[in-house]
C-alpha cells in the first residue's frame, strides 16, 4: 500500500506542479498589479482591489464553465478516444469565445454597481476605466484557459505555465507603462492595472494557439489542424457540468473579493490593506487549487478507464496531500506576516492592518485547502450542482450576513465591539469550515458508491 500511496502522491503532484504554477502566475498579476499601485498611492491599490472585486468574479465564474472541458477531455483520454478529445476540445474553445463577449456587455451597467455600494466618488471612474481593460482581454483569457485545461488533461500541464509566467512579464512591463504613463503612453494609474492584464491576457491566448497548433507534441490531438461546426449536444454538455461549476466560483470569489464593495465606504486605507491581504491569501489558495485540479484530472482519466476503486484511492491520496502541504505553509506565513505587510505597501496604517487580517488567512487555509480539493475531486466524478448548492449556502447564507454583522454591530452579548473589516473575516472563516466539512461528507459517498458501480474493463 505504501508504494501505492508514494506512487500516486508523486503522480498527482507532478500533474498538479505546473497547474499551480500557471495558477500562480495568475494570481501575481493581481499581486503586481496590487504591489505597483499601492507604492503609486493608496487611492491607485483602492481602485485595483475595487476593478478586481468585480471582474475577477466574472472571469472565474466564466472560466469555471469552460473548465468543463478538463473532466471531460481526461475522461475521453482514460478511455484512448482521441477523436473525441479533439471535438470536445473544440467545442469549449468555441463556447469560451462566446462567454468571453458577455463582460464587455455588460460594462455600462459597471458605474451604477459602484455607487450603489456607496464606492467614493473620485474612485468611480478609475475603477471603470480599469474594468473596460480587463472586459477587452476577456475573450482571450478564457480560449487561453480552455487549451491549457485541455493541454493538462491529456497529462501536459507545463505549456500553460510557461506562458502563463511569460504574461506575468508582459502584464508587470505595461503595469510600468500605464501606471506611471512611461514611453509616451498615457498616465492612468491604478486603472492601467487593467489596461495591462488586458494586453497580456492576448499575448497569452495567441502564443497558446500558436504553439498547440505547430508543436508536434499535439500532433496526435490537432485541435487546430480543422474546424468542428458547433454542435448543440456538446455545447449541452460542456453547460450541464460547467455551469454549476462557474455558479460555484462565482459564489465562493464575489463572497471573498466582494467584501471590497462592502467596506468601500470605511475608506481606502481599509479597502488597501483588504485588497493586499486578500491577494496573498489567493496566493496561498494555489497550491491547493492546482492540487485540485490535478485530483479532477487524475479521478477523471481513472473513471475514464473504469477503475471506480483507483478513482477512490486517487481522492484520497489528493486530499492527504493537500492536508500536508497545509502544514508545512501556515506556520511559515503567521512567522512573515510583517514582512509580507511591508512588500505589499509603504503606508504604515495599511501595513498594520495587513497585518491583522494574514492572521485569519492563515487559520481558515487547512478548511480552504480541505474544501477545494474535495470539490475537485466531485468535478472528477462529474458532481458539480451540489458543491454549488452547498457554496452558496455557506458564503451568502452564512459568512456575508454573519460578517455585515460583526463589522457593522460586533457581538454584544459576547463583549465583541463592532470589528470593521475584521468582522467579515471571521465570517468567511466560519463559512469556510462550514463548507469544508459539508462537501468532504458528499466526496465520501460519491467516492464509496462509486467504487461499488464502476468497475475496470476486463
């Protein structure tokens, strides 16, 4: 059993190491972006962390949806059918060209959400100029995302990082631009933030394209070597398994980075350091979210084959070793919060509340890492509407309104005063735990009855 285990944990990390790379690489645009604006001023990493509490909800619930494609694509490749890797494959490819679109239609609606959520009035129009930047670049970031989900389901993972890291430095150069208005371009401060993602969102999508189509590692998959009419069974399938799975992004992103909306009126000292300690939590989040999409993946392919007791043992493993790697990274982010504050920010005040707030990013990681790899895991076995279900429950049924509370009232029964933002962290830390054990109670029956009903192929 041991070898087994050491097998299957050295598989999946090795399938999960350029998953969390690229995912990393994701994440530190927002870490530059949040990093060059703050040192441009507090106001500029306000309008940052409000451009990024609302796009980045779109763009994962969006790029939820086309996830689809990676539990699909590896079940066809478990299964040898390389034909239908490749339709498939098109298919979400033509379906994230579609939703890409959508964000762009609805920016005029993108002012009012501001001032509805009382957001100062001198912020507004950044935040929007920032917002049409980050729309333009949409349609490209999710075709980007659909071939690397395809790429990493046929156990090649590692182009999507390279590039990924690649538009990493695309997006910090024209960061230096736009900010601070260099080469002739213009001044747009925090707003150019957007602009910047935008651009290297385009310059990922394209050098993805170029490379699946002419590297003959693809050859056996030439996804762009034809054309595929759309095909209406696909598209219904890609939606039935991709919707509930965008619904749950949604729900879980807009309950953490919305937060920013709901304290926008407590200034932008709070919405700064909010902004900056919640991109380092995104940051920690990684790591086990590419452990996740790699335990997609590899219970997937193993169902793909039939075999419903390697995809149990499979689970298992994945959630052990996100347990693990949990507890090596706590104790190290609780020992370097101050210097962690420093990088983000040159404001004391913000630097202080950073601070504070890392303190509940580093307790609610065990249930972050917990919750998200045994989502995972049911995306594997194809059960996406009940984690959505259960998302919701815990973040907007329990952690948003337990948090207005104590931010807003504190707990007076218990001496809390109200806490500020402090008090919607204590929420999502509780919705979190919340979560984590509702949907690992649904991974164990999924799991179990499974390895019942599937069986491999004589």
């Amino acid at each position: 059993m041991l070898p087994r285990l050491r097998a299957e944990a050295w598989a999946l990390i090795a399938l999960a190491a350029p998953i969390i790379g690229s995912q990393l690489a994701s994440v530190g645009a927002g870490f530059l972006d949040t990093v060059m604006a703050g040192h441009a001023g507090a106001a500029e990493q306000a309008v940052v962390g409000l451009g990024v509490a609302i796009w980045a909800p779109v763009f994962l619930a969006l790029m939820g949806i086309v996830q689809a494609v990676s539990p699909i694509v590896a079940h066809h490749f478990g299964a040898g059918d390389d034909r239908a890797i490749v339709h498939d494959a098109r298919q979400g490819l033509q379906l994230a060209a579609v939703l890409g679109l959508l964000p762009a239609l609805a920016m005029p609606f993108a002012p009012a959400l501001l001032r509805a959520f009382d957001t100062p009035a001198e912020l507004v129009p950044q935040t929007v100029l920032f917002l049409w930047g980050t729309a333009v670049g949409m349609p490209a970031a999710l075709m980007f995302r659909t071939l690397g989900f395809h790429s990493a389901s046929i156990n090649r993972p590692t182009p999507a990082m390279v590039l990924s890291i690649a538009g990493l430095a695309v997006n910090a150069l024209f960061n230096w631009l736009l900010i601070h208005g260099h080469g002739g371009l213009p001044r747009l401060g925090g707003a150019g933030c957007g602009w910047a993602t935008g651009l290297s969102m385009w310059a990922q999508f394209l050098a993805m394209a170029g490379y699946l189509a002419w590297s003959p590692a693809y050859r056996r998959w030439p996804v762009f070597a034809g054309w595929s009419r759309p095909d209406g069974a696909a598209w219904r399938k890609l939606l039935r398994l991709g919707l509930p799975m965008g619904g749950a992004n949604l729900a879980e992103v807009a309950a953490f980075t919305g937060v920013a909306l709901l304290i926008s009126s407590l200034g932008a000292t709070t919405v700064a350091a909010h902004q900056a300690a919640l991109n380092f939590a995104a940051l920690m989040f990684m790591l086990p979210a590419g452990l996740s999409a790699a335990l997609s993946i590899r219970v997937s392919q193993a169902l793909g084959g039939r075999d419903g007791v390697q995809a149990r043992f499979v689970t298992w493993c994945g959630m052990g070793v996100a347990l693990a790697f949990a507890l090596v990274l706590t104790p190290l982010v609780l020992a370097a919060r101050p210097l962690i504050a420093m990088v983000y920010s040159s404001d004391v005040a913000v630097q202080a509340l950073i601070v504070q707030l890392l303190l509940f990013a580093a307790a609610w990681h065990w249930a972050d890492a917990t919750q998200v790899c045994a989502v995972g895991a049911l995306r594997g076995y194809r059960v996406t509407l009940l984690p959505m279900l259960m998302m919701v429950a815990a973040y907007w049924g329990l952690s948003i309104p337990l948090g207005a509370v104590l931010c807003e009232r504190g707990w007076p029964a218990l001496g809390w005063a109200p806490m500020g933002v402090q008090g919607y962290w204590v929420g999502l830390l509780i919705g979190l735990v919340a979560m984590a054990a509702a949907v690992s109670a649904l991974l164990a029956r999924v799991a179990a009855r499974t390895a019942r009903s599937v069986t491999p192929l004589a």
